[in-house]
C-alpha cells in the first residue's frame, strides 16, 4: 500500500469509474442472464424502455452516484482504506445501507418484504445482481485506492470508463434509420 488516504476529488473520480464499470459489467451480466428484457417489455412494470434516452445514459449518469458513494467514504477513508480488510467494510455498508436497509420500499429491501406484494423470489432475484456489484465495486475501489502509483491501472480503468460512459452518448447521436 502506498498511500491509503486519497483527497476527495481522487477518491471521487476512482469512485465514479469503478462504479461505472461494476454497474455496467454486472448490469450488462444480468440483462443477459436474469433476462430483463422480458421483465421491461412487460408493459406493467414501470420500466422504461431499453431504447429510452435517459436509459441510455445511464451508464453515464453514474458519475452522481459514484460522487455520493464517494461522499460518504470520504470520512471513512481511514477505517475503510487503511485495513487489510477494508473492502469488506466498503461492501458492508453498500449493502446494508444501500440494499437492505433503504428507508424506501423497494423490492429486496427490508421494507420491500414488509410493504410490498412482489414475490420473494423476485424480491430476492435483484440480489444476484446488486450484491455481487457491491463486492466488486468495492474490491476494485479498494484495490485502485491502496495503490495509486500503478499507472497502467489508472489508463486501464479511464479506458475502460471512457468506453462504458462514451459509447452510449454516441449511441444517441448517430443518425436515426
């Protein structure tokens, strides 16, 4: 480890990106495999479609997310970044907070059990998702953080962002046929 306290703006940025990448990688994992294109076509599931600009962008829109993420290790940087283990802490709170623990209802969450009719198995479903996303988002994170001075990885993983965040942007800029 060379230097387990990143300024915010550096752990913002490595944030962004490697949440981008998890949520594109595990996102494009379980359109594929969870077959989601059944579940958004339905025309009662509140999704929009595949095809919908905002949806579209998503990828690129992960920027807010990664910068709250962000916000909230910041103060934790010490505790989260300084032990061997801290990657652990990271996807604790990730899915504690964020996945269970939400105060909404959402389906999978603890509210979502209590208030919501959607089946167990679907509720549960999502999990096949979200937290092997939460692991590796924060493996990555914790990874990139602990070595900084590791050049190839921070082109690697810009690379790697530019294309999930870009490609879609262009997407919707080409001409319509």
């Amino acid at each position: 480890m060379e230097n387990a306290q990143p300024r915010f703006l550096t752990l913002a940025a490595k944030t962004v990106v490697s949440h981008t990448l998890t949520y594109f990688v595990m996102g494009a994992l379980a359109f594929h495999f969870l077959h989601y294109a059944d579940f958004i076509n339905n025309p009662n599931s509140g999704m929009r479609p595949m095809t919908s600009p905002l949806v579209m962008l998503g990828p690129a829109l992960q920027v807010v997310r990664g910068v709250l993420f962000a916000a909230v290790f910041y103060p934790f940087r010490e505790i989260l970044f300084e032990r061997r283990n801290g990657w652990l802490l990271i996807a604790w709170m990730l899915i504690g907070v964020g996945i269970l623990g939400t105060f909404a209802a959402p389906p999978g969450s603890l509210e979502g059990f209590i208030y919501t009719t959607v089946p167990l198995g679907l509720q549960t479903r999502g999990y096949l998702e979200i937290v092997p996303q939460a692991l590796l988002l924060s493996a990555l994170l914790f990874y990139w953080v602990r070595h900084p001075g590791k050049a190839w990885l921070n082109w690697s993983l810009g690379l790697a962002y530019a294309i999930c965040a870009l490609l879609p942007i262009l997407g919707l800029l080409a001409p319509k046929r």
